[in-house]
C-alpha cells in the first residue's frame, strides 16, 4: 500500500512539472532543431563557442624548394600528395580544433582533461548551471560520436533522449538540475585509440562546446634498471671492415666496464669474429649501412638505456656514463643525453612549420642549443640535433628507429625524423676521444664518401613531406 501511494506522488509531481513547462516554457529550445532526423541535436555551427581548424600559412627556408628537383616526375608529386592526405586523415582528430568560449556564461563545464576509454561510460565532471533563479531549468547536451545518460535518472526533473546522442533535461529548480547533470555520463560509440568528441552545452541563450579525449590506455613498458650501471646500460655500435678500431675501442672499455655488454651491428663483406665476454656480434648482408645495422643493433638491447658509439672511439676516464646516466634519472621527460667527442660537441635547434597541404612544411636548423638547460645541471642544454655519442632511453628511440634506405653518412636525418618526437639535451662534463685516423683503408674511404644527395631530397621531399630544408639558416 506504501508503494502504491508513492507511486501516485511520483506522478502528480511530473504532472505538476508537465503543467508548468507548458505554462512557463512554451516554446522550444531555440538552440535545438531537428538535425538529421534526431530530436535535440543542434544545427551546424549553432554554439556560441568559436569552433575553427587552423589552416597552416605557406612557409619558406630562404633556400632552393625540392619540388624543383622533382618537376619532370609527375608520378611522385601526386602519389606524395596522396599519401599526405591519408597521413592528414590518421593524425587529425576533433582535438585539434581551435575552442573559444563565450563570455560570461552562467555555464560550468570541464575544459581539459576529460578523457574517457572508448565504449566505456564515464561520468562528465563539473557540469553545472549558476543562474539567476527562475522557475524553470532546462538545458541540453548534445554529442555525435558517443551517447549521453543520466545514470541513475531518479525523481528530479524530466530527462529526454537518453541513452542517445542529446538529452534534455528540466528540472524546477538549479538544485535539482545541478544533481542531475553530475548523473550525466558519456560513452563513446567509436573504438580508436585516441580521437575526441565534442559536446554542445545549451542553456537558453548560452551555448558552451567542450572537448571528451577518448584514449584507450597503452599498457606501460618498464625496464628493471638494477643494481648497478652494467644492468643499466647496453653500449651499442656498428661497424663495418674496421675491425682495428673496433678491437681497440672495445679495449678501452673493458678498462672501466668490464661486464657491460656490447651489441655490435656487422655488415662487412669478410665478417671477423670479435672476442670477449658480454659481446654481441650480428652479421649483416655486407654494406647494408649505417643505419640498418643501428636499427639491428637497437633492437637487440634489453635494458633500460643504450649508449651509442662509433667503432672509432676510445673510452678515457673521463667517458662516464653514470654521469650521463644521473642527467637522464634527474629529468623523465628526456629520451636522450649527448656529450663530447674530444673537443667537439656540436649541438643545433630546429624550427619547423607544417606549410601548405599540397605544398609542403619547411625545417630550418641553426647553430647552437636552446637557451633552457635540464634543471640540476647548468652545463646540460635541450637541443634538436646532438654528436654521435649519446645515451638515449631504449623504448623512446624504437619508436623513431632509423631508416635503412640512409647507408652512409645520415646523421642529420636522424634527427629530422625525431623532431618532435624525443626531448634531447646536450652536456660537456663527459668526453670519449675519437681514435687516430689510419691511412690505407681506401675501401671503407670508397663506400664512406658515395654521394647519397639524390636519396636525400627524395625522402625529405616524399617521406617528410617538405617543401624546403635549410640545415645551415644561420
């Protein structure tokens, strides 16, 4: 008998709500149409918050543009248009539209960091209404790669459209639709493993958008540094008929790490066994080149750092890596850490601008780091570009790896493709001296000095999507 009279006071209340929305409400939303045969959703470009996606302006590098290179091959230009615009569609996303909102909205609402697994309901943080009172509340929330439910809906207002792309919700009073809109959850209708949404707000006059992240978590890949540097580190090399320097080198190491392992990546034509405890030795096809043998010997390490060298350097007491090692524990967001090679220790910063679609972006490097130093250490400056001896973390440079079709002198390229990419520092208080230079190699001299330029243009102008690269701007 209780719940039957219960049930009567529920619906003499809605009654009661019906009788005031039609007293005090009634006319529609007039930020709500019939769009696409759905009830609620709004017609396109109806909020009042500033939705735009950047166009990125034509760009320059003072320099001779690539497709110059390429005017009689016709063929290249239109599949390198072509396959951009596929790269467009993979990496572009809701995200990156430009959000303005409106001035002196009596609407609360997340502006970042709502981020939901996709197919997953999540509740929408924050929502709110803070009018003037009024006797009726009525809000919509609109959406178009997911749907929106109040969960539970309970007894305090009226809720339409739920479990679909749009609800309206009216409640009596701000209370109560406060509390109804923290019921309010979204979940996607797409899988991807990160793209967005965005969701209409609408309360009279007031219309918000606010971005939904949908990002389904990468499971963390975490190596066990151990007990001491040799569990830490991996020296990896490639080598190609040196096998002197490359003998002497590792002699030089084994004098201040005795057990930490080596990978060495071996593409000459009469391979030689190299001796030793903790060495990993691969042969290659001969002359495969720089960096398929970097690629190869990458992928071999199983700790949390490698250090890179050339078979050409010699370890002196003052190559220590756990000082390289420290200014990598000290700042996570690093990927890698460079330092001198004798006196040399080049460093350069980079610019780039996306450019035209059909045109291209342009890269430009310059002398020098940037003026922002790895905190701790002053003598440590973030850079773009770095010498050929650095500690860089192990799952950071699989993702950028190099490219096989590089073979001989293809240091610059490396770091184009990592642009972006790995967050790198330069520091000068570690040095490994490069060894004397013997004469009578002419062989390895031939396949050093082959002229890669053609190469060159065509995967910055195709891979890279360039219209220009100046790598000396300044």
């Amino acid at each position: 008998m209780s719940s039957f009279r219960w049930l009567w006071v529920w619906l003499l209340l809605h009654l009661a709500l019906v009788l005031c929305l039609m007293l005090f409400n009634p006319t529609p939303n007039p930020h709500l149409a019939k769009h696409n045969g759905a009830p609620g959703l709004p017609p396109p470009h109806s909020s009042a918050t500033i939705i735009s996606r950047r166009t990125p302006p034509p760009c320059s590098c003072n320099v001779r543009l690539l497709k110059d290179f390429f005017k009689n091959d016709n063929g290249t230009v239109k599949r390198r248009q072509e396959e951009y615009r596929k790269h467009k569609a993979r990496a572009s996303s809701t995200l990156d539209l430009l959000l303005v909102a409106p001035a002196n909205s009596p609407l609360q609402y997340p502006i970042q960091g709502f981020t939901v697994v996709p197919l997953k309901g999540t509740p929408i943080p924050g929502l709110g209404v803070y009018a003037p009172e009024r006797q009726i509340y009525k809000v919509s929330l609109v959406v178009s790669r997911g749907v929106l439910s109040v969960k539970p809906i309970g007894m305090d207002g009226l809720v339409e459209g739920d479990g679909s792309a749009y609800l309206n919700i009216t409640a009596l009073g701000a209370d109560k639709l406060n509390t109804i809109l923290g019921r309010v959850h979204y979940t996607s209708t797409v899988y991807r493993l990160r793209t967005g949404d965005l969701v209409h707000f609408i309360f009279e006059k007031h219309n918000a958008t606010f971005p939904v992240v949908i990002e389904q978590a990468s499971v963390p890949i975490i190596f066990d540094p151990g007990e001491d540097i040799n569990s830490q580190v991996t020296i990896t090399t490639k080598t190609f008929l040196r096998y002197f320097e490359l003998n002497t080198m590792i002699y030089s190491i084994r004098q201040y790490y005795k057990t930490m392992k080596i990978i060495i990546a071996d593409d000459s034509f009469n391979p030689i066994k190299v001796n030793g405890s903790d060495i990993e030795q691969y042969f290659m096809p001969p002359a495969q080149g720089w960096f398929a043998g970097r690629t190869l010997a990458v992928s071999q390490v199983t700790t949390k750092y490698l250090l890179w060298v050339d078979d050409d350097f010699y370890f002196t007491e003052y190559t220590k890596i756990e000082k390289l090692v420290e200014v990598m524990e000290s700042m996570p967001e690093l990927d890698m850490v460079s330092s001198m090679v004798g006196r040399s220790g080049f460093s350069y910063r980079m610019t780039y601008e996306e450019g035209e679609e059909d045109e291209g972006g342009c890269l430009m490097r310059f002398r020098g780091p940037h003026e922002e130093t790895v905190p701790g250490f002053p003598q440590c400056y973030l850079s773009n570009v770095v010498i050929n001896f650095f500690l860089a973390r192990t799952d950071s440079l699989r993702k950028v790896l190099f490219d096989p079709r590089l073979k001989r002198a293809a240091h610059s390229q490396f770091f184009v493709d990592a642009f972006g990419k790995l967050l790198i520092a330069h520091c000068n208080h570690v040095v490994v001296d490069h060894q004397t230079k013997r004469p009578g190699n002419d062989k390895y001299l031939s396949f050093r000095k082959k002229n890669e330029n053609d190469e060159n243009r065509r995967l910055y102008f195709f891979k890279n999507h360039f219209s220009c690269i100046n790598l000396r701007a300044d």
